[in-house]
C-alpha cells in the first residue's frame, strides 16, 4: 500500500510540473522586459488541493524548468520564489479546507490561500530584481506585471477550482 501511495505522489507531481512548465511555456506574453506567464494557475490548483510539499515541488521545479526554456537568467531565484508560493498556498489551504463543507467558505479559503502564495510571488520577484539587477526601475516593471499576473492567474485558478470543486474528479482528492 505504502508503495502505491508514493507512486501516486510521484504522478501528481510529475504531471503538476509539466503542467507548469507548459503554461509558462506556452501560455504566456513578454511585456516591456517583463515575462506574464499561467503557471501560477497551476502551482495554486495543486497547492490547494495536494498540499504543501506539492505545491512547493510544482511551483519550485515546474517554473525552474521552464524558465531553462523561455528565461534561463531568472531560472535560480525562480526555483525558490515559485516553490515558496506553492509551500505558502498549500499551507493556507491544507488544514482548513478538508473541514470545511460550505462551498461559499472553501471558496474564499481558496482565495486567500492563492493571494498569500500571489503576495510572495510579486514580492519575491520584486526583491530578486532590485538585490540582482540594482536596479529599481527593473523591479518596478517587474512588480506592476507580476501583479497583473497574479491577477490573471488568480481569477482563472478561481474558476477552475469551482469548476473542480463542482464535479465529480473531487471525490477522488484527498
């Protein structure tokens, strides 16, 4: 049992960081110098609904390992910005929301799981672009598109845990 159980595991993980890395990858826009990318979409979903050292491992390796394809100078403080977003939306979320039945209640649990992991993501790339490049201008762009990011992602990983929460895949999430 212990053997499916981290077979299990190991999918999930697998399939939410090719998840990411194809958001990022593909479903994303370059701005001015800034990059907008979904991959926070993802690194939420699996957040919330696998946990923190999920969330942690989709965020952390999925984005580093798009980065190594679209934006490779970004790709080591990626590593611990976006595995710290997905550590901090999985720990909002994992006591909380399996103890709640009131789908009004685990709807803003979600939200304010994914603002918490939204916040460490703008604020994290905002430090790393003022500290790296020494440059404020640099992390003032970065801050005003990582903020719509966070936005865009936001809204779209709200509708897709409603959608997610509103069939019958649910049952099968611990």
């Amino acid at each position: 049992m212990k053997n499916k159980n981290l077979t299990k595991q190991l999918v999930i993980n697998a399939l939410g960081i090719a998840l990411v890395i194809i958001a990022t990858s593909f479903l994303s826009m370059t701005i001015s110098s800034s990059f907008i990318n979904l991959g926070d979409v993802f690194i939420f979903f699996f957040g919330i609904y696998f946990g923190p050292v999920t969330g942690l491992l989709v965020g952390g390796f999925g984005s580093f390992f798009a980065d190594v394809l679209v934006h490779p100078s970004t790709m080591v403080y990626t590593l611990f910005i976006k595995g710290l977003e997905g550590l901090v939306v999985g720990l909002c979320a994992k006591g909380l929301r399996k103890y709640i039945k009131n789908s009004l209640l685990r709807n803003i649990f979600n939200i304010v799981s994914m603002l918490a992991g939204s916040v460490i993501m703008v604020g994290g790339y905002f430090l790393a672009k003022a500290f790296i490049y020494g440059n404020m201008e640099t992390a003032l762009i970065s801050l005003t598109n990582n903020i719509i990011q966070a936005i865009a992602s936001l809204v779209i990983a709200i509708l897709l845990t409603n959608i997610f929460d509103n069939t019958y895949l649910r049952k099968y999430v611990n």
